[in-house]
C-alpha cells in the first residue's frame, strides 16, 4: 500500500483529514466491504495515491463502522469521494468513476505556487523553523499579494510570537466569510488579552503556590491563545476542582469558551467529561 495512502477512522480523522488538509489536499474514501462499485474505484485511487506521490493524501474510511463521519458529511451511497482543502470539503462525486475522470478530479485540486509555498510554510512551522515559515509566506505573498489564505497562516505565527498587534493587523484585513479560521484567530486574540503576562512568569507563580487560582487562569489564557489547548483547558480544569466559585466561576465559563473555540474537535467530548466529573 503507498505511504500515501492510509485507513481513518473517527478517532484520528481530525489529524489525518481536517489538520492534514491545510498541508496537502486529501481525497476522503468513503467505502464498505460490501459495496461492489468501491471495489472498482478503491484500487485506482490507491494507484494514483502512489503516482502523484504525495500531493494528496488518501484517507479510507469504512462507512459501517464510522456512521457518524458518514452522517456528518451527508453520505448517502458509496463509493462517496470529497475533496478536503484548509479543513474543508471542496469538491467531490459518488460512484466508481474511470480512472481518466478520476484523474480529472485529483488534477483540479493539486495546488499551484502559492499553495505549495504555503504548504511548505506549515510543515516548517510544525517543524518549530519559524523564520523559514515566515521566508516562504514572504515568497507566497510576492506571488500573490491578495492572497488571503498566506495572510491568516502569518497571522498564527504571529500568534505563536505573541505579536499580537500584527496579527490582528492580518485577520483584519481578510473578511470573516473568507476563511473558517478567523472565528478561532479571533478567539485565540480574546484569550491572549485576558492572559497579560508571560508564561515563564505565571508558571513560577503557580509553582511556588498552587493555589494561585489568578496566575492558572492566565496561564490557561495564555496557552489557549498558543493553540496549546489541552494544556490550557487542564488548567482550566485544576480552577474548577479547587474553586469553584473563583471569580464567579471563571474556571468553568472560561472552559465553556475553549469549547465553542475547538468546535467539533474530539477533544471537546473528553474535556466535557472531565468537566462533569470535577462538578460532581
């Protein structure tokens, strides 16, 4: 089987498809042991996943054991095919196409300078090589100054940074309709005001008195607006076993907020049930 093309479940979908795709497209098979047509069309999608060599991935996902995936992207027969680009669905088709439409397909998603820039920007700044990210964003917006898409993935960097300015500058300047992240951009902003100093500073404070339930809220601001999410909401979490009642429940309602930041992450479920069980 080619390295790029693997099997996803409910579990790792958010790794492998939604955080994946803001690197490279990924084509989502949705298929079913039983399903003759998949039979068909699954063999010439793995040979074009190991001919395009790595400019998509290709994610299989077995509809009868993973019915909540396929709900939640209206599946209504297989083979289904969708096209996930920046975490969402693009474009896609149903049935066993031949492998000439399918190629069709694949070739209207393989991305141009910009997107292959960007997509070398996100896999220097996963690898913690922050200036180069910056250098091939720098690149990517010479080609295309407009290009909204480069302006939010510098504004997470500059998130990263802590240069708060600039990057409110950045999700400024794109219109909220033009990109999904800019709800979690803003909110990432929200929590980076509320914190107020820096981490070395709140973690000291809470080391040398854990019960410093002011410095774990700003901690948690502050790693929240990070993107380190679940160190934040832990934190969160330590506020409400301890106190409940700080600052008029602020461990619990700050919580709330990560929540409706991360959306439909699967962390969010786990979370929920670390919260209901520290309330009991």
């Amino acid at each position: 089987m080619s390295e790029h093309a693997l099997d996803v479940g409910l579990a790792d979908f958010t790794r492998h498809v939604l955080e994946e795709s803001r690197l490279r497209p990924v084509v989502v098979d949705f298929w079913a042991p039983w399903c003759g047509p998949c039979k068909s069309l699954k063999p010439i999608l793995e040979k074009l996943a190991t001919e395009y060599g790595g400019k998509f991935l290709l994610a299989k996902i077995n509809s009868d054991d993973n019915q909540e995936l396929a709900a939640r992207y209206g599946v209504r027969g297989i083979p289904s095919v969708k096209a996930f680009v920046d975490g969402e669905p693009v474009d896609e088709f149903s049935g066993a196409l031949p492998e000439g439409e399918v190629r069709a397909f694949l070739d209207r998603l393989i991305p141009g300078p910009v997107d292959e820039l960007r997509r070398q920007a996100a896999e220097a700044r996963a690898a913690g090589n922050t200036p180069a990210a910056l250098q091939w964003l720098a690149d990517a917006s010479r080609i295309d100054p407009d290009h909204l898409g480069v302006r939010l993935d510098a504004a997470e960097i500059m998130l990263d940074l802590n240069e708060t300015e600039e990057a409110r500058r950045l999700v400024g300047s794109v219109p909220d309709e033009a990109d999904p992240r800019i709800p979690a951009l803003k909110a990432r902003l929200q929590f980076m005001g509320v914190a107020g100093e820096d981490e070395t500073a709140l973690r000291s404070r809470v080391g040398a008195n854990e019960n410093d339930l002011e410095a774990r809220l700003k901690l948690a601001n502050l790693l929240v607006a990070a993107g380190q999410y679940e160190a934040g909401m832990d934190q969160l979490l330590e506020i409400v076993r301890r106190d409940r009642g700080f600052e008029d429940d602020a461990g619990r309602k700050t919580l709330l907020s990560v929540f409706n930041l991360l959306g439909g992450d699967e962390r969010v479920s786990h979370y929920r049930r670390l919260l209901a069980s520290a309330l009991n």
